[in-house]
C-alpha cells in the first residue's frame, strides 16, 4: 500500500504504567495526536519508543495497538533493537503479517562489533526471512557502519529500503546522499541539524524532534519542500532550542513530557530511565512554547501574496 518511507514520521514513545506495562489508551491517544498533525507515518518500537526495553510480545502488541488505531491511514514502521542475528529474524517473523509498512532495524548494539562480512550476513539473512522493506537504522556509536557498507548493502540487498541515519556529523549524511541508489531512502535522524538534512536532499526523518513536536516539523519539512528557506531557518532555530532542552540520557522521558504538555497521555519512562527533572521541565517549558508558536505561521511566500 505505502510505496516507500518518506517524510515526517515520528517514533512514538512507548506510554507506561507505574508497574512497567503498556498503556494501551495511552499509545492509542498519542497514535491519533499524530494523524490529527498530519505526519506521513509513524514508527513504533524505536530508541525514543524505549524499544530496547520491550520484549518480543510487548513490541508486537504495542504494534497491533497503532496499526489499529492508524486503521491504514498512514504507514507503521515498526522498530528492532535486539543483539543477535536470531533475534531479529524472529522478530521480522513476528512482524510478517502484522500490517507494518517496513522495519527499522539496528545493527547490533552489545560490546562486541561484528566485522563487514558479518554485517553483511546479518542484515542478508533478516531481509531473506521477510518480505517487508527494511531500513538499517545507523545509529549504534561502536558499530556505526560507514557511508560505503550501507551503500553496499543497499545495492546488494534488494529488500533494504534504506537508511536511517543518526549521528550529528553531517558530512556522512552527505557523503551517503551522493552514493545511495536510485530508490532508495535517506532519513535524518541527526535531531539537531533537521534543516540542513533537508536541504541536503534527505528524504524524511525518524527522530525524537519529531516525536515531541510533530506539526513543527512537518512545518519545516513543507518548508524546505516549497524552497521557503526563510520560514524553515526561522522553525530551525526554535526547534535547536528545543531540541538543547531534552536531549541527554533520558531524552525519552523529555519527549514524553513535552507530549504531556500538550494534553497526549504519553505515560512513564520504563525503569531505571528516571522522569523529567525539575530543571529539565523549566527548560523545556518555553522552549516548547516557543517552537509551537511556529507550527501555524503561513510562510513568507503566502504573506507575500
């Protein structure tokens, strides 16, 4: 149904109970937040969604939440954060018939860094075990694969739809928007730098920003596609602010709070992520309203007009 995975397409963050489970009505909330601001789909189970707390059942459940809540709408890329090549072919097993749109999948996270021949093998054999499209979330710091390794897996594997790149060095997302195949997908995950990522030809993103301020960022992404330079530099500078006030070790928490404040249940951390603190809430608290302020400004050229 959903040809390819571009756009603003949030990550939502996983709603928990006091006791650690899924808030289903929570999930459910935040799943319609996002249609009524008009992002182009949604990623469940990714690091702002704590995927890497959730166990085989609890993703696949979360997932069947949204994909019905969406009822097709929208696309669902549903996330895989696991350590072991057998961990994810299960987990693309269990995502085969659930309505997903495509997986977002890490390398593999622990201590010890697989060698390119066995990166290779690891992303072939998940791709030989589904049929849903496949983006290579880029984002492991001991395990970052080079511009040259996703271009290779992208143009050797026919089911890697693309890339999602993270990081803050621009530079690779550069040099991987140069090599990367014809249709294939680069997405921005470099939270920071939303705006030159754009600019630079990025066919969307999946990122925490997103998450937190989704019609903001579906502002600047309609921004940089209009070529209204001006009115996206302006959300860029709103957004970095923001985005100073909730990154750290507990961004998750902060996006959850940020989504509080803007009326969507989005619940608590699971433990041992600890809540926003005192001094991150009174950071966050006009930074918020100062990025949000921008969601509906018309742009420059309808002013002009």
């Amino acid at each position: 149904m959903f040809s390819r995975l571009t756009g603003v397409i949030p990550p939502l963050v996983t709603p928990f109970t006091q006791a650690g489970e899924i808030d289903e009505a929570g999930l459910r909330s935040q799943a319609r937040f996002m249609l009524a601001k008009k992002v182009d789909g949604v990623c469940v189970g990714g690091s702002t969604g704590e995927g890497h707390t959730l166990s085989r059942e609890e993703l696949c459940g979360a997932v069947n939440i949204v994909v019905d809540e969406i009822g097709g709408k929208m696309p669902v890329v549903a996330g895989v954060i696991v350590n072991s090549t057998r961990q994810a072919v299960l987990a693309a097993r269990d995502l085969r018939d659930s309505g997903v749109a495509g997986l977002q999948i890490t390398p593999v996270h622990y201590l010890f860094k697989p060698d390119d021949e066995a990166t290779f093998s690891h992303f072939r054999a998940i791709t030989s075990e589904t049929d849903l499209p496949v983006l290579i979330y880029n984002v492991i710091p001991w395990n970052y694969l080079r511009p040259d390794m996703l271009v290779r897996l992208m143009s050797e594997l026919p089911s890697i739809h693309g890339v999602k790149q993270s990081q803050g060095d621009l530079k690779l997302m550069a040099d991987l928007l140069l090599g990367a195949p014809e249709g294939k997908v680069v997405l921005t995950a470099v939270d920071a730098l939303l705006y030159p990522s754009f600019a630079l030809g990025a066919h969307g993103t999946i990122a925490a920003n997103p998450a937190a301020v989704p019609g903001v960022c579906v502002a600047l992404w309609k921004a940089v596609q209009k070529g209204d330079h001006r009115r996206a530099l302006e959300i860029h500078e709103a957004l970095l602010r923001f985005w100073n006030t909730i990154v750290g070790d507990n961004l998750p928490a902060c996006v959850k709070y940020a989504l509080e404040q803007q009326g969507v249940p989005a619940g608590l951390p699971r433990a041992p992520m600890p809540a926003a603190t005192a001094a991150q809430r009174a950071a966050i608290d006009p930074a918020l309203k100062a990025v949000l302020a921008l969601e509906e400004v018309p742009s420059s050229e309808s002013k002009a007009a």
